[in-house]
C-alpha cells in the first residue's frame, strides 16, 4: 500500500507518521508539500499534526485551502483512505470532509496525556485488528480537541454508526471524568458514511513503536493493511 504524509508549513508529527508507515509496517511512503496536486500514485494520504500555518484564524481554517486538500476530496471521493490526526482531524472538519467542529478545550488549557479510548467499530478495515469495544491506550496533545456538533448532526452520526472511538475509563464506560476536554458524546474520532475517511484526535503514530510503551496506535493501520 502506498502511504503519502501531507507536509503543511507547521506541521510537526508529519515524520513520525512517515516512520510508522515506511519503517515498522515496511509500506511505500512519500511526503507530500501541501502545494502537490497529483497524488494518484497514493492509496492511502494522512494529515499529520502538529500546527498547519500556525493555527493561525484556527486550527485547519487556512489548511482547507491548500491545493493538496482539493487533491484530497477527489481522493476520498473515489473511495481511497484518507486518516486525519489531531490537526488533521481539524482540517478534514474545515474541509467539510468530516461534520462538526473541533472547538477549544473544556478548560481552555493543552492538554498532552495518555488516555483510554473504546473501539465502537470493528467492522471498518481502520478497526478491524481490534476487539469489538476493545479498550484502548493512546496519546493526546492539543488545546483544540472539543468535538462539537449541533444536535441533529450528533444524531446522525450514532444513528449510521460513524463514532469510531470515544474517550472512556479502563472499564470502557464513556464517563464525564473520562473525557479530557468537553467532546459532546465523549467523541474522540468519526469517519464519513462510506468509513474510508477517518478523522482522530489521538495519535495513534505515537503508539506504535514497542520502543514508545504501548502499540495499540499500530493496529489502526495493520487493520487497514490487511484489509487492502
């Protein structure tokens, strides 16, 4: 599988992904400059975090107009993979390739923890080398993580099925204490109906590596691989 990482001007977890990509899943993987439009060789295309453009405006506001977003409409659209992360996930919502928005924390403070995610999907190749709620372990890092959607978009999206992770305790349960910045339904990523365009605050990148404590991130893109 040809793997492409989005370079933006601010970008900083761009080569971390291009390591789990090209080093421990041994996977064609090139970077891309946000100015490319040609990313036909690509059969999956990631958006790194890390600060495209400063977050300046917001966070992805200005990224949505780079041309390599328009590459990657087109990309999504003819039912190819597209992972956003962190800041990624903010430019798919800008994008309008993801609903809602991706709004400042609870407490208004960054955040960069280790925390519990339950796997409410399997049955997407993203999930499918997890556990039906398997409970998970991955990193965050962000002061604009609060997924926020008005009532009937958030209805729509536990009515298809598209809430791929949500923040939970060890046990599982989706609780208030759980939750590490406000997201409305403990959201901690969703993808589009079709479930090849999936968006994520936590980095799964960063747990990958057995070196890093813990790779339960690895089996995000081994499901992914195995499916392909």
């Amino acid at each position: 599988m040809n793997f492409g990482v989005v370079v933006f001007p601010g970008s900083n977890c761009d080569r971390d992904m291009a390591m789990v990509a090209r080093d421990l899943l041994g996977q064609p993987t090139r970077m891309v400059w946000h100015e490319e439009t040609d990313i036909s060789d690509l059969d999956a295309i990631v958006i790194p975090g890390g600060f495209s453009y400063g977050d300046y405006l917001r966070c992805g506001a200005i990224a949505q107009f780079s041309p390599i977003m328009q590459a990657t409409k087109a990309h999504a659209a003819a039912g190819k993979w597209v992972l956003g992360i962190c800041n990624g996930f903010q430019v798919l919502t800008e994008a309008k390739m993801l609903p809602g928005a991706l709004v400042r924390n609870r407490d208004l403070h960054f955040i960069c923890d280790r925390i519990s995610l339950k796997v409410e999907r399997t049955d997407l190749p993203w999930t499918s080398a997890y556990q039906p709620q398997q409970v998970i372990e991955l990193p965050i890092a962000h002061g604009e993580g609060c997924y926020y959607a008005d009532a009937e978009t958030l209805a729509e999206l536990e009515s298809h099925g598209q809430v791929v992770l949500r923040y939970c305790d060890a046990t599982g349960n989706p609780t208030e204490a759980a939750n590490p910045n406000g997201s409305l339904n403990n959201i901690a990523g969703i993808c589009n109906r079709q479930g090849n365009v999936l968006g994520m605050m936590p980095h799964p990148e960063r747990a990958s590596d057995p070196a890093l404590g813990g790779i339960d991130g690895l089996l995000l893109f081994k499901g992914l691989l195995e499916y392909a």
